[in-house]
C-alpha cells in the first residue's frame, strides 16, 4: 500500500516520540531521586531504548521506514535509497517528535527533577556525554554505534528473509538497539541519532529544572554530525555488498 506524505509524516512523528518516551523515560527512571526504579541499573535502561525503536519500527516501518532518526533518514537518501524531496520534512517532524517525547518524559518525571540534586543524573535523562570526557572518544563512539545500527537494521529489514517477514524483522532491530546500549553504551549512552540528542539538549536548557547545571553546548555538535557519518557508512556497506 502507497501512503500519503501526510501519514509518513505523522508515522515518524509519533515513532520519534514513542522512542523518546521510552528510552529517555527509562534513564529518567533510574536516575532521578524517589522513582521506582531509581538505581535499577543500566539493563533497565538498554531495554528501554531496545523497546523504544522496537515497537515505532513494529507500528510504523510498513507506513514510513520507521527512520526515527535523521541519520537513517540522511544516510539512505545518500545512498539512493530515499528521495531526497523527503528529507526535509522527515527530519523536521522527527526532532518535533522528539521534542514531544521528551516532554512527556519531563511531565510524567517532574516530581523526581524537582528533588534531585546531581546535574550529571538530570542532564542523563535528556542528553549523552562521554563518560572519560574526551571528544574523540565520544566520536568514534557515536559513529561506530550508528554505523552498525544502521547496517544492522537495513540488513534486518531490507535483506531477503526481512522483506518477507517484517514484524520479525523489526524485533530483532530492537533486540540490536538493546545489544549496543549494553555493549557499546559505557562511554556515551549513546544517543547514535541526532534528534534524540540534539532536541533534548535545547529543551534542558530552556525548562526550569532547579539542579540542571550545564548542557554541555561544547561538545554537542558530536552525537549529531558522528551518528550521521556513521549511518553514511552503515547504509553504503548494506547497499554496496548486502541489498537484494
């Protein structure tokens, strides 16, 4: 079935916001002071994120792709893979969707921002940072975890036994989101997608949260030029030696 503009439009809107909820609300969980799962540790937070892309690419990936991410969006219009008159709008209604999702994580959490006192657990739930504080391994840090999420999900979703079963398909890209926040996100988060970096990062700055310290503007040009090179590269290695 060919979908109207509109309803992709709307279809990466709402994933983008469901990502958001789910991943970001997951770190909010475990960081912030007083919640359920405060301290419940990093699997809590990995599954998040896994279930975040999981039930968007579930939902929507026969609509829109389920990009989700401006990465994935930019890489496979690089690629030849998208049309570039779609870009635009794409992108522009992922970060809104971000911006959505990280609201409502903002909302449901208030209580527990407003009674916790570390910066580096408040910033957590909006943003990523590098843990050994050094730019160059946030760097290869963000493009290596884009580059094999991106080829991992097109070879999922793309490849000869994932065109034919999509809903299988689309829970093993979950199942690899799960993987690399637990193997690969020790020194970053990751974030491995600009929206859910960028858009957040803004919204921490502008929200009145009493113990949020700084967003790090310094270094936050990272997590959104690295995710987009590595999707480059990700979606290049599927079509040139992968693609049916």
């Amino acid at each position: 079935m060919d979908y109207s503009l509109t309803t992709k439009l709307m279809a990466e809107f709402i994933g983008t916001a469901i990502l958001m909820i789910f991943g970001n609300g997951a770190v909010a969980n475990v960081e912030l002071k007083g919640t359920k799962g405060y301290h419940s540790g990093w699997l809590t937070i990995a599954m998040g994120y896994g279930f975040g892309v999981m039930f968007p690419v579930l939902m929507f990936g026969a609509i829109s792709g389920a990009h989700i991410n401006p990465a994935m969006t930019i890489a496979q219009a690089v690629n030849g893979m998208f049309p570039w008159n779609q870009v635009a709008p794409f992108i522009l209604v992922q970060l809104l969707g971000a911006a959505l999702g990280q609201l409502i994580v903002y909302a449901v959490y208030y209580p527990h921002y407003m009674q916790t006192e570390s910066p580096e657990a408040i910033l957590a739930s909006f943003t990523t940072t590098d843990a050994s504080e050094s730019k160059p391994n946030y760097f290869i840090n963000e493009f290596v975890g884009t580059l094999l999420l991106v080829m991992g999900a097109l070879c999922c979703l793309e490849g000869a036994w994932g065109a034919k079963n999509k809903a299988s398909a689309a829970i093993v890209v979950g199942f690899i989101v799960w993987g690399l926040v637990t193997s690969l996100g020790g020194p970053t988060g990751p974030g491995l997608n600009p929206a859910r970096d960028l858009v957040p990062r803004i919204l921490h700055q502008i929200l009145p949260i009493p113990s949020k310290g700084t967003s790090r503007w310094d270094e936050a040009w990272i997590p959104v030029v690295a995710p987009i090179l590595g999707a480059i590269l990700g979606a290049f290695i599927f079509k040139t030696f992968f693609a049916i």
